[in-house]
C-alpha cells in the first residue's frame, strides 16, 4: 500500500481548473463505469475486506507465537514487528473498505470519505515500516551467504531495535504532520500534503523496493547453487548437512517474504511510473479517476493477500515456529502419523 498515496504525491496538477474549463460531457472517462463498478463491488466490500480481516487472526498468532519463540534473534524481532505492522494493516484496511463503502455523512456533516484517507494516512506508515522491516530481513541474509563469521557482529539485537525504533519515530512524526497540517478534509490535495506523503511514503518504499528486489534475486540464485552443491555432496557429514537445511529454510522463508512484498507493492509501482509519464494521473483527474482508483482497489487487495499469507509462509519455513503453533492450537498435532 498504497496506490492511494503515490497518486496522492505525484502530481500537484491543476485538476479543479481543468475541471471548471472543462465539461464532464467533453471529457470521457478511460475506463467504463461498469467495470470500475464491478472491480469496486468485488475487491472491495467482499475481496479485501474478507482477507484482511484473516490477516487480523493470522497475524495475531505471529505475534504470539514469535513472542513463545523468543525476541533475543534479530530474525525474530524482525518477524515479530513485522507481524505487529502487518496487523495494524489489517484493521486500517478494513476500516478503509469500510467507510470507503458507505454513504452516510458524519456528524459534522463531512463524508466518510474523510475517515478512509485519515486511516490511510496510518496505513501508509505501517506499509512503509513493514518495507523497511522486509529490507532488513533480506540484507541480513544476504550477509549471512556472503560473510557468515562476521555477521553476528555486524546485525546485533541493540542495533535492529535501535535502527527500526527509528524508522517508527520518524514515519510517526510525518503521520502526524499528515493529520494535524494538512486537513481537514483529508480526501483534498495540495503541495504540502504531497511533500510530506513523499518524504513518508514514496521515496522510503520505493528504495526498500529495489533493495528487496535485488537482494531476492541475490538468494535465490545463491539458494539454487546450494542446492546443487549439496546433491553433488551428499556424502557430507550429517551435522553439517542439518545445518545446511536449516539455513536453506531460513533462506527460502525470507525469500517468500520478500516476494510477497513484491507482489503486494507492483500495483504502487506501475502507478508511479504511470504518473511520471501522465503528470495528470490521479484520483482527481476526469479522465483517469476511475482507471486509478481501480488501481487503489488492486493494491488493496494485494496488500490483503501479501499480509495475510505470512503465516502459512512461516508454518512451512520454520520448525520452531510450527511446534509452538500446534501447541497453541492442539488440533494439527493429527497430522502426526
């Protein structure tokens, strides 16, 4: 997430000008209202909503479960505030749908609409503290491929907390900006709202998104050279090869992680690039509004898929993490046979 907040940044067009020079009878919309009503009607209320309110009891049990594990690890601080993050978006994300579905006013006679970009405004912070939690993840494993004797040293607990505390501070501290500077009404756009949404939001993630994207294409390459390597000595000590798998497990966790993230964030990266090259592109525009918000709903549902399937990524990863989640939930010790 979120589509919303790279429309909302990269243009600071002229849009109400445009639209009072120009009639809604000249300007057709690019996509029927008919199918922006049915992508609206499907991934909204019913899709996304559905699948995040799974994420909410998914990542619940992570944070239990990482919790039982122990937060002395720098991995497992990472996956417990990821877990933490990631639940937080959950419930923003179903509160956007929410609000963003009905048609009452509030008290003060404003729109829901207004609730929906507040709750955004939260949700971008948790999406860019989840990124940067993601970036740590895959550098750290990275490190442990390239120098595996130095890393200890070099990813500590006190520096993970420390530089991740961070992070939390400073998306906080634009958050609050975002609300308290820019609005009411928060579902209007101008230059200030832009710079902070920018600063937060476009810039931390999109640099998160290529050092994950580049570190994932690191592992796995590293990963399948393992592999071989491994088949052509199989006669290796049986220590050194349980040692082998185990990080072979913990590679292709932070793999699937990181590929999740990918593939939540690829809806946000073609609207950017979309933006660069139609600096009109945005909600706003007549021409485009329906086209992106299409887009917002795309990226609200990948966000769903991406923060709910975490769970299932480390049920099959870790062998820790499974014993502790069957002895929460006694009914799966059956597929022991």
């Amino acid at each position: 997430m979120s589509a919303q907040a790279a429309l909302d940044n990269a243009t600071i067009s002229t849009v109400a000008a445009l639209t009072e020079s120009v009639t809604a009878e000249v300007i057709t919309p690019l996509i029927d209202y008919s199918i922006y009503y049915f992508v609206r009607l499907i991934s909204g209320p019913f899709l996304t909503t559905v699948i995040a309110v799974i994420g909410v009891f998914t990542n619940t049990i992570n944070i239990v479960v990482y919790y039982k594990m122990g937060l002395q690890e720098t991995t497992n601080i990472n996956f417990f505030t990821l877990a933490i993050s990631d639940w937080f978006s959950a419930i923003c994300l179903v509160l956007i749908m929410i609000t963003d579905n009905l048609t009452v006013k509030l008290p003060s006679g404003a729109p829901t609409e207004e609730i929906t970009h507040l709750v955004s405004f939260i949700m971008y912070a948790n999406s860019v503290t989840a990124a940067f939690i993601t970036t740590i993840l895959s550098l750290e494993r990275c490190l442990c491929i390239v120098i595996p004797l130095k890393v200890k040293k070099i990813v500590t607990r006190r520096r993970v907390v420390v530089v991740t505390s961070t992070l939390v501070v400073y998306e906080l501290v634009f958050t609050g900006l975002l609300i308290g500077r820019t609005g009411p009404p928060y579902a209007s756009t101008n230059l200030t709202k832009a710079i902070y949404l920018m600063c937060s939001y476009s810039i931390v993630s999109l640099i998160c998104f290529v050092i994950i994207t580049l570190t994932t294409i690191f592992l796995i390459i590293r990963l399948n050279q393992s592999l071989s390597w491994r088949k052509k000595t199989s006669t290796a000590a049986a220590s050194g090869q349980a040692t082998s798998n185990k990080e072979a497990k913990a590679t292709r966790c932070v793999i699937l992680i990181c590929g999740l993230f990918i593939f939540s964030f690829f809806p946000n990266l073609f609207v950017i690039v979309f933006a660069v090259v139609f600096p009109t592109f945005n909600l706003w525009d007549p021409y485009f509004t329906r086209l992106a918000y299409i887009l917002c709903y795309c990226s609200f549902i990948c966000q769903a898929i991406s923060i709910s399937a975490n769970t299932l990524v480390y049920y099959t990863s870790s062998t820790r993490y499974k014993q502790i989640f069957r002895s929460l939930f006694p009914c799966f010790e059956e597929e022991k046979q």
